[in-house]
C-alpha cells in the first residue's frame, strides 16, 4: 500500500450506521481481527479481548439491548414499551455483523490507562482494515456493554476485563458526510 492509499483510506473511513443486510465473510473479519492486534501497547500487555457473538449469543444479547432501550424510553409492561423493544431487536438483530471488545485489566492504574489506549488502538486498526475491504464499523459504547447480563453472557468476570465497545459491521448502506476543524487550530508549535 502506498504512502498515499494509507493516508486517503485514514482520512476518508466514516463510522456507518447504515448497512446492507449482506453478510461480511468470515476471512475479512479475520483479517481485520488479525490487523487489530498490532496495535501500539506499552510493554506489550495485549490488553485487548474479542468476543464474535454466534448465532444464540447474538440472540440473547439483542434481548438484553432491546430491554435496556425500551426501560430507557418508556413504562415496562406499557404498549410503547413494547413497540420500543420490538424496535431496539429488530434495529440489533439487522446489522449483518458484531463483535464486542474488552479490556484486560491490570491491577496497576497507569497500566490500565495504557492498556485503555492500546485497547483504542486495535480499535482503529480494526475499523481501517474493514474500511479497506469495503467494510464499515460503528463503534457502540452504552448501557448494553455495562450489564451484567452480558457478561454473564459471555462469561466475562467483570473485575478482569472491561468492555470498551460494541463494533457492529457490515457493507454500507450509505455513507455519511463528516468535517474535522483543521489541524492547524488545534495544533500548538513550542520552542
């Protein structure tokens, strides 16, 4: 890849919120886990875990999404709350892809602050190596990755390992716009 591929695929990679229900082939989110991993980490921690939901993961997991939305918005036992869940499973249960990524957490607080940015790493490696093969990424934070249930789900002990995001995936429906403020505003030259 070239210096300039690199530096267009970076600048022009969007946060997608709109997929096509075709579903991503296994090697290319193979390829982007195996991408993620070579994230920076100080000492070489690998503080970052990922969890692919399978089918019945994913099943259970939209159930937990789709209560906590609807507890969010309305009255539990309440016709809008049951219109509102029904519309949280669906909206989950329709993006083609997902994985959810943890934290391995040290006892030491500065490694942990570390391993957060390592963690955040992977996370952009992952997202710019789905971009490259045509793949967009959403990364989710929210109530649903702060449950219990779902790491009971998982089988998570949550005084081990922290969920930082939810990444759902898939081929875009539509790419939004998006603006940064120009580098030179937020940049400070020091003698």
């Amino acid at each position: 890849m070239s210096e300039e591929t690199l530096l267009r695929l970076i600048i022009e990679r969007r946060t997608i919120y709109d997929f096509k229900p075709d579903p991503v082939p296994k090697p290319v989110l193979e390829r982007a886990l195996e991408t993620a991993v070579w994230a920076p980490n100080h000492g070489l921690t690998e503080p970052w875990r990922f969890h692919v939901p399978g089918e019945r993961t994913r099943a259970a997991l939209a159930q937990i999404y789709a209560r906590l939305r609807a507890d969010k918005r309305c009255e539990p036992g309440t016709d809008a709350w049951r219109q509102a869940h029904e519309k949280a499973l669906q909206r989950f249960l329709a993006v083609p892809g997902m994985v959810l990524v943890g934290q391995k957490l040290d006892e030491d607080p500065l490694r942990r602050e570390e391993d957060a940015a390592a963690v955040s790493c992977a996370i952009q490696n992952f997202q710019l190596a789905m971009w490259a093969q045509g793949v967009g990424v959403q990364w989710s934070t929210g109530p649903v990755i702060r449950a219990a249930e779902t790491f009971e789900l998982l089988g998570i002990d949550p005084s081990e390992q922290k969920l930082v995001a939810l990444l759902y995936f898939g081929y875009p429906a539509c790419i939004g716009r998006s603006r940064r403020t120009d580098w030179r505003e937020k940049t400070r030259w020091l003698d």
